[in-house]
C-alpha cells in the first residue's frame, strides 16, 4: 500500500517575545491512500500546526517550517513555488474547519463560493459550474439544492453550513481531506451525520483523510490509523485497534481513561496525570475503579428548589403596531425538584432552552411566568435587596472562562468581589486570607493571587470561577457548560474537584451540559430537554439503560462510541 | 514564581510604547511643551510677555528678539510660548470635559439600553446637527469670549463621537459572560459599570481623549482666527494667525512663521504619539499569552 502524504521530521518553531519556541518537533508519520488517519491532542499539542504545515499556511512571520519534508505524491511540497502550492490547495489537498459560522463569506450566496474553486481549478465556465455546485449539494445531503445553492450561509443552520464547507472541499476530487475539529462545534446529532458524510465521500471518491480533533471518540469511529500528539511530539502511532485496546504510552492511556464514557459508571475519572507526570514519565496506575452506585435520596435530602411550571418566551415578531405576533418558547412550562446535596444534569442540543433556564432560575433572565422556590421561598416575588442577598446562596460557573472573569482584575480581586460584595470578613486582610485558601481547596496556588486571567490556561481559570462562587459559600450552583470548553484531561480533573467539594461541602448542581456521556458520570438525575420541555426524567443510569422517549434514544444512538467499529461486541 | 502583578494589561502596553522609539520621541516633544506652558503659567519663562513699546514694533529678528517683535512692539517669542499655555488649556479642559460627558452618556446609555438609550441617542443626534462652529459662537456670545467659555463651549459641542463610541462598546460588553458573572455574584449596577466594564473599555477613551486633544488645539486656533476665542490680549496662536492678515502685506512674516511652527510640531508629536497608542491599546494586536 503506497503513501500519499509522508511527514518526515517536521519542526515548525514559532518566533515569540521569549525567543523561539518549536511549536512541532520531529514529527514523522504516514497518510495511506484511501484511509482516514486520525491525529489526537489537546490544544497547543500541535495537531493543527502539523496540518497547517502541510497546506503551507503557517503565518511566516512569526512561523516557519525548521526543517523536515512534506512528501505529497513524490514531491516535496516545502520545496514548491507559492505559485505552485496554489495549484495543489484547494484542488488536490483541501480542508475543512472547525467553525462553520466562520469559515463561510457572510456577503456570498454558497453556490458563489463552491463555483469559486471550481473555475479557478477546473476551468469550468460558470454555467457548469453552478451544475456541478447542485450536484455537490445534492451529495453532501442539502435538500433542494436547487433552490439553496443560492442561499447566503446565515440562511442555513450549523450543520448544513458544515455540509457546505465540506461541497466545498471536495468540489474538485481532492486526492487528501484536511479535516480539522469538523465536528467540534455541532451537536452530537449533527456530529454523527457529518461524520458519516464524510466516510461516504471517502469511500466514493477514494480520498484521504487526515482528521484533526481532541475528542478519541470520534476517533474511533472514523480513523484507520491513530497519530497521538503530546505537546509538539508524536508520543503513539498505530492502527485505531492497537491504539485503544494496548495503549503503550501513558499519556495515550489516560487519554482514553479519562473520557466518560456510557457503557462505565465510574465514581470518580481517571486524569492523565495519574498515568504520568508532566514532563511523560509514567507511573504505576492500579487503583481499582470504583463502581459509582445509584444513591437513594434519603431523609436528610429535602428537595431545596422546585421550578413550577417555569416559561420564558422571547417576541420573535411584532406587529406594525408593537403587538407580539410570534414568540419564541426558550423555555416551556418546565416543572422540576432539586433534592439538597445532590446533582440535577440537564441535557440537551444547543438551542433547546437549558442555558436560559438555568439563567432564569438564578433570575439572571426574568421568567415570563412561573414560580421558583428555593428552600420554600418564592424567589420569583423577591424584590432587588432581597434577591441580592439571595445570590449568596445560589451560584453559577459558566461554559466560557476565558469570557468569565474580567480581564482587567487580577483574580484575588476577583475572588474577594463577592466577599465585598456581601461583606463577608471582617476586614481585607481577611478576605484576602480567604481568597488564599479557596485557590488551595480548587488546587491552585495562593502566591498567584494577584496575577492577572491572561496567564492561566483553560483550566486553572475555571478552577478560579469555581473559587469565586464558593467565596460566598453557597448552597447551589450552576455549572452551565462549564466543562465545555476544556480538553477532556482537564475535564476529568475539574469534574473530579466538582465532587470533591460537593461530598465536602454538601453542595447542591443542576449541571447543565450537551454531553450526555459527562451528564451522567456526573449526575444523580437527568432531565432531557427539547424545544423548551423536559421530555424525560430519570435517574442517570436508568435513562441510559432504558430510554423512553424517542429524543432521549436518537441522542443516545449520536454520542460517539469511543470503541473501534472492529471492537464493538456485536461485530 | 511568585510574580509580582507587574504584567498587567496596562503595563504590557507601555512596554509596547516603550518599544516605538519614535512614539517616544514624540512623547518627549509633548513633554517639553508642558513644561513650556507650566513655565509661562508660574511666570518662569518670558514673563514679559504683555510688555508693549511702541517705539520698536515691527521689528524683524534679531538677537535680542529672536523672532521680531509684533505690531505692539511685543516680542512674538514670548507670546508664541504664552500661546503654548492657552492651547494645552483648552486641550486639556476642553477635551477633559467632553470625555466625562461622553463616558458617562455613553455608558448609560450602552449599559441600561431602552429609555436611557433611546433619551441620549436622541440627545447626541440633535445636537450633531447642529453646525459645530455655530453652537460655538452661540456659546461665546452668549457667555462673553473668555478662556473658560472656550473650554466649556469645546466641551459640550465635542463629546458626541466619543459618546457613540463609548456606547457602542457597553453594548458589546454587557452581554458578556464575565458582567453576567458579575450580577450572580449580586454586584450592582453601578459596580458593573465603574468596576467591571469600564476598565475594559477604558483604553478606548484614552485613545479618544488623545485624539480630541488635537483637534481641540487646532479648534482654539480656529476659533480665535475667526474672532470667536479667547479675549483679546491673551497670547493665543490663532489670534497671532489672525494677525498675520494685516502683517503679510506689509512683509511681516514672523508672527505667522512661530505660531505655525509650534502649531505644527504639537500636532505632529501628539498624532504620531497617538498612532502608537492606538497600536499598544489595541488588545487585537497582541499575541495571546
């Protein structure tokens, strides 16, 4: 079997204020023809950049390729004119990207931007073009694309503007597909779909595929052969199966630990750095897992809020006149109990109204009707002073922590706002002890108190969200999305320290996610929500076992395996 | 590694300034005309600026007046550099005055929306209709030309732009998550406004009080060119323009000459001082750390 794309010793170093740093480093590895080859890392493990290289689109400065060779169908694409590279980008090798809402020219309809490459590439006049165009949208699963090949990307949702991008890429028979985190930014329906697609165009165009992503379960389910990345280094290759059946490295090992996964119940996840230290020795890992146990609400958990048919409806249109002819139904009569200490998951694709009504429950949003009643108390009729005074109890942690924590206050300020706030300790030597040792109890160190957010990564800046909503020691919190935007190692880790504290402190979750797999590691109950309405609720593991409502089943056929095809038992 | 916090947002942006030799040049220039003007005010420098002998008006440079004298017999150096002095306060109140109402409208009404909004839109709209230059003289009319009519009338003709501005950012910032994060945790309004958005966009107003401070400097002289400025006797570059009409028929040059050349190398150092301060504020166009 003959390679199409031969990386050998690839070493890309980017020039930064500190001096150069080499962003890759000797990476080598091979793209058989005709097979997807899946290259796994967290981010900053130089899995785009290695792609980048490929495609020659390092910005040069600051980047630039040190040394190695990119051997496409026997030529070494480094050595190639810019000219020349033109000619292979976008016609023999193309790619496509993580944002969709992005990656489309907002002021072009999408049939101009597929006949763009097409006459460029393929010569063709415009007439054919635009043939060509239909037929493409046809394959990629568009309806009516005789109709929609003049629409504008925001007339489409996310996922077809995905589909788009990948007519797009295709549109001139590529003999290598870039793909890098397509996925990432779908929900898990719409994942399964374009992953799909993109195994059926391989398969009927004979392409290649590099697919680029951090998550092992799309991996497993599309790649033949597995690249892990482990900051600049390759540290494992191999064919999907020997990846996930003998991982030899450890940080491959806890990678695929680490990830929740639906067929195990474990108390508590494993995390990479139980496997390995930082700098890649391995230690000896043998503790047992713990099966997590379905814990009975008992007498000492009354129920600390209730929502009683909660709604909250947004004017889509209005009439001439100001009346509201069309409302959006975010959320939908929604009924709910939270018993004290232990977890609520609310799950469901985005758009389906469980952000807003975690919002509205901390009356973040104001609910059009309904009632909420925390600890017996209607907070829907408390007034301002009240309501602030009720914020000490009830707490939220948000999807994004880059955006949540102000980037002018270092995070002491930030930790110790609430305690000024709500006048919490005595004075600001106290409060500044306080501060102190709630970056202890997330696992931070108190000396980086007065640094500023730009220099923590992911990670340890929700660990600082998590210390500023215990500064003023709540009872309840919100964790909206909060482990969303972070790689699955850290994931495990602040999923760990979630209930770390909450065993210690007795708190109270709704944990809201689109994760099915990380909502039910996490929580003792489930709530489903569609258009609005909770369509299930159960305990974890029953609406796993035995989904009822044909929603909760489609999202659970999506969710990403995370076993190779050839492991699964039925096959 | 403990560090101090020492690489703050701010700091990081004067390292960058720091690094623009030119920018710091500029800087120096602008310095130097404080000084300049601080000196003139204390009575330091050129004390006799006001003196009058008539018996040597008119006089082309010479040693003992290195740029003439005017018709007055005063010497045109002295009152350049007294010039000097009514310029940066104009530019300072002026412009300092325009900024608070700009901020503060443009954050009312970008944070609160609705009403608020909708109240001072229509405020800075009506207003931006107006002739700049005639709701100026309607100002020293009314008040009588003075130095302080002047800042007063530059104030609350110019704050409009920066008020759209300042808005337009509240608008963008409200809505995100760390402001979100900021009513859970129960912070007021007020909190929200002066603690946590306006630090953020605050790199903006100071771009914008640097560049406003140009053009109020060049609208004294233009308002005291046309008769509209500061009362007459205060040295005032733009009444030292004005001058120059009647001078330049009968070959008096100098008048004209020192008050444009200190005009000009002002502005020149404080515009290229504010391109650079543009660069180092902008966040886009720093790497991520």
């Amino acid at each position: 079997m003959s390679d199409l794309l031969q990386i050998k010793n690839l070493t890309v170093e980017f020039q930064t204020d500190d001096g150069p740093v080499e962003a890759v480093r000797n990476v080598s590895f091979n793209i058989p023809k005709g097979k997807t080859v899946g290259l796994v890392g967290e981010s900053g493990s130089g899995k785009s950049v290695s792609s980048l290289a490929v495609m020659q689109l390092i910005p040069n400065p600051p980047g630039r390729v040190k040394n190695g060779e990119i051997i496409f169908d026997g030529e070494n694409l480094l050595d190639h004119s810019d000219a020349k590279m033109r000619k292979v980008r976008g016609n023999r090798i193309s790619m496509i990207f993580q944002e969709p809402m992005t990656s489309l020219n907002p002021v072009f309809t999408v049939g101009d931007q597929i006949i763009e490459s097409l006459m460029l590439h393929k010569k063709m006049n415009k007439k054919q073009a635009l043939d060509r165009a239909i037929e493409l949208l046809d394959q990629v699963g568009i309806p009516d694309p005789k109709t929609r090949v003049h629409a504008y990307p925001h007339e489409m949702s996310g996922g077809q503007r995905q589909r788009v991008m990948i007519a797009m890429a295709i549109s001139c028979e590529p003999e290598l597909l870039i793909a890098d985190e397509p996925t990432t930014a779908l929900d898990v329906t719409i994942q399964k779909q374009i992953l799909e697609l993109i195994a059926d165009l391989q398969k009927k165009y004979g392409m290649s595929v590099l697919f680029i992503t951090h998550d092992l379960g799309v991996i497993a389910d599309i790649a033949d052969d597995v690249v892990v990345m482990y900051r600049g280094d390759i540290v494992e290759k191999g064919t999907t199966e020997q990846i996930f059946k003998q991982p030899k490295h450890p940080y491959t090992k806890g990678l695929i630990a680490c990830r929740p996964m639906l067929e195990q119940n474990p108390a508590r996840l494993p995390t990479v750095s139980d496997f390995m230290t930082v700098d890649g020795k391995e230690i000896d890992y043998k503790a047992t897992p713990v099966e997590k146990t379905v814990r009975p609400i008992t007498s000492d958990q009354p129920v600390l809020l209730e929502i009683k048919n909660i709604n909250k409806h947004f004017p889509l249109h209005k009439s001439f006149f100001g009346k509201v002819t069309e409302w959006l139904r975010a959320v939908d009569g929604v009924s709910l109990k939270v018993h004290k200490g232990r977890t609520l998951g609310l799950v469901g694709e985005s758009g389906c109204g469980k952000t807003t009504l975690g919002r509205t429950i901390l009356r973040l949003i104001e609910p059009t009707n309904g009632d909420i009643f925390y600890n017996g108390t209607n907070i829907t009729e408390l007034n301002k002073e009240e309501m602030r005074e009720m914020r000490k109890k009830m707490q939220i942690i948000f999807q994004d922590p880059y955006a949540s924590l102000n980037p002018r206050m270092t995070i002491g300020m930030a930790i110790m706002e609430p305690m000024i706030i709500h006048k919490i300790g005595k004075n600001k030597q106290e409060q500044m002890d306080r501060a102190a040792s709630l970056m202890e109890k997330v696992g931070l160190k108190p000396e980086m108190l007065n640094r500023y957010p730009h220099e923590f990564s992911g990670g340890q800046r929700q660990r600082i969200c998590i210390a500023r909503a215990l500064a003023v020691e709540p009872d309840f919190i919100i964790c909206d999305e909060s482990v969303s935007a972070l790689d699955v190692s850290v994931q495990a880790q602040i999923l760990n320290l979630l209930l770390d504290l909450q065993e210690e402190m007795g708190l109270t979750y709704v944990f809201i996610s689109h994760d099915l797999a990380v909502v039910k590691f996490f929580s003792d109950e489930v709530a489903v929500m569609n258009k609005g309405k909770v369509v299930e609720m159960s305990d974890a593991v029953s609406i796993y076992k035995s989904p009822k409502d044909p929603y909760t089943k489609k999202l659970l056929e999506a969710i990403p395996r995370g076993i190779p095809k050839t492991m699964l038992p039925s096959s | 590694m403990i560090r101090k916090s020492q690489n703050s947002l701010w700091n990081d942006a004067f390292q960058r300034l720091k690094k623009n030799k030119l920018s710091m040049v500029c800087l120096f220039i602008i310095i130097a005309y404080i000084i300049l003007a601080l000196g003139c005010k204390l009575g330091l420098f050129f004390p006799s600026f006001n003196e009058t002998n008539n018996a040597i008006s008119y006089q082309a440079p010479s040693a003992e007046h290195w740029f003439g004298t005017d018709f007055m017999g005063r010497d045109v150096m002295a009152r350049a550099a007294h010039g000097t002095l009514t310029s940066l306060t104009v530019g300072l109140w002026g412009t300092g005055l325009a900024v608070i109402i700009g901020t503060l409208l443009g954050s009312l009404a970008g944070y609160f929306g609705k009403l608020v909004d909708e109240g001072i839109v229509w405020l800075y709209t009506t207003i931006d209709t107006i002739p700049y230059i005639l709701l100026v003289s309607a100002f020293s009319l009314v008040l009588g030309p003075s130095l302080y009519t002047l800042c007063i009338a530059i104030g609350l003709t110019t704050w409009v732009g920066l008020c759209r501005v300042v808005r337009a950012e509240f608008i963008k910032h409200r809505e995100k998550e760390y402001v979100q994060a900021a009513s859970s945790i129960g912070a007021s309004h007020a909190r929200r406004i002066f603690t946590h958005i306006l630090p953020n966009v605050f790199h903006i107003v100071l771009i914008q009080f640097s560049l406003g401070f140009v053009s109020t400097i060049k609208s004294e002289v233009i308002l005291s060119f046309l008769g509209l400025g500061v009362e007459p006797g205060t040295p005032s570059w733009g009444v030292m323009i004005n001058n120059a009409k009647q001078e330049l028929a009968r070959g008096v040059w100098w008048g004209l000459a020192s008050a444009t050349l200190l005009m000009f190398v002002l502005v020149l150092a404080f515009n290229l001082f504010n391109d650079a301060l543009r660069d180092a504020l902008d966040p886009k166009l720093k790497n991520k750390s």
